[in-house]
C-alpha cells in the first residue's frame, strides 16, 4: 500500500507540474495550497474536497480524469479513510470502476465521509459562534463559513445569528423602525452599524486625545495659539 501511494505522489507530481502549466498561463504563475491529508474525519471533508477543487482546476486541468483521480487518493491517509482507499484503489485497477469526472468521484468521496455527520458538526459550530471582540465583518464571514452545510436557514438561521451578535448591535436592529427581516438585511445592517459604531469611537479617541495634548500646553501658550 505504500508504495502505491510513493508511485501516485510522483507520477501526480510530474504531471502536475507539466499538464498544470500547459493547461493554464495564470496557474502556472500563481501559488496554489495543495490540500492537507484527510484521514476521514467528517467534519473536515468539506474542507478537503474544496481544496482539491482549487488545486485541480489551477494546476490539474490537463490531466486525465483517472490522473486526477490518483492525485486526490494520495492525500487521503490514515483512521477509516484507508480502507475505503485500498478498495478504491482495487476498484480502479481492476476496472470495476470508471469515474466521468473527478467532480463524480469527488461526490462519492464526501457521501462516504460527510453524510449527516458533517452537517451536525456544522450546526454545533454555528451553535457555539459569538461575535465578542469581532467586527462584525469579521463575524459575518465566520458564521456564513459555519451556516454553510449546517442545515441552518430562514427563521432559525437569523435566530442564531441575532443570538451570536453583540447585545447592544442586536437590541438596536431590532428597535429600529424596519428592523431586518432576511438574513441577508441582517448581515447588512449589523454591518454598517457596527462599522458606523467603531468610527465614531475611533473620532471620540482621536478629539479627547487632542483635548488632552492642549490641557497639557502652559495657558500662556494655549492664548498664544488661539485664532
């Protein structure tokens, strides 16, 4: 088994680094993360799948799709993954199977893995997600990458992201005349008024600052200074 995998990794490496640079100029110029191995753990499939995406269509795109195939089997390493790797791998050699696209494969790979499981570690993360210190910029990305694949949205999506804001964001959005009815109107609106909020803290800061450097000139000076 292992040396299947050391022969995989070198041929992949080879035509990666030729077919890749053939099948697109930008690739061939861009750093691209190879993904990193997956040992069948659900809630990291998501991640493993979207990695290899990238990484195919900026350096793999001329390979064959049994090419591409070997290329992603090569990261899949370790705890129950290795078993469904073996049988894979006796599938493809002896013919049982022909995959159309990795795109077909790549689905397979994540019924096997993800499943319900996925989306219950999703929904636990989104459940535990609190703005704290957070722009809300910075919240809103996180719990749009948490919502994604939990199960959550509608009603119960906007419930829990009124739940991980910050109190004060919250209690005015939903004072307002219009409060925001979509999630989406609740990303925007907590947005701009949290950013609105922290500029307004940032010009406070910024005229005490000034008062304070002027208390601090003698008063002969401060007259002297005056229009």
């Amino acid at each position: 088994m292992q040396a299947q995998i050391q022969a995989l990794l070198a041929a992949a490496g080879g035509a990666g680094g030729e077919r890749g640079a053939v099948g697109s100029n930008m690739g061939s110029h861009m750093e691209v993360a190879k993904p990193a191995i997956f040992n069948g753990e659900a809630g990291r499939v998501g991640g493993f799948i979207t990695a290899c995406r990238l990484y195919i269509k900026m350096r793999l795109r001329g390979n064959t799709v049994e090419e591409q195939v070997q290329w992603v089997l090569t990261y899949v390493q370790g705890g129950s993954a290795d078993v469904w790797k073996e049988n894979i791998m006796e599938e493809l050699e002896s013919g049982e199977v022909e995959y159309e696209s990795v795109e077909e494969f790549l689905t397979i790979l994540k019924k096997e893995f993800g499943g319900g499981e996925e989306e219950s570690v999703k929904a636990a993360e989104l459940r535990k997600l609190e703005q704290g210190g957070k722009t809300m910029e910075e919240f809103v990305r996180e719990f749009k990458r948490a919502a994604r694949g939990s199960g959550y949205e509608g009603r119960p999506l906007v419930e829990e992201f009124k739940r991980g804001m910050n109190g004060g964001i919250r209690r005015k959005l939903m004072e307002a005349e219009n409060p925001p009815v979509s999630i989406e109107n609740w990303y925007r609106r907590a947005t701009a008024l949290d950013r609105n909020w922290r500029e307004s803290r940032r010009e406070e800061e910024r005229l005490r600052g000034k008062k304070e450097t002027i208390g601090s000139v003698p008063k002969q000076e401060q007259r002297q200074n005056l229009p």
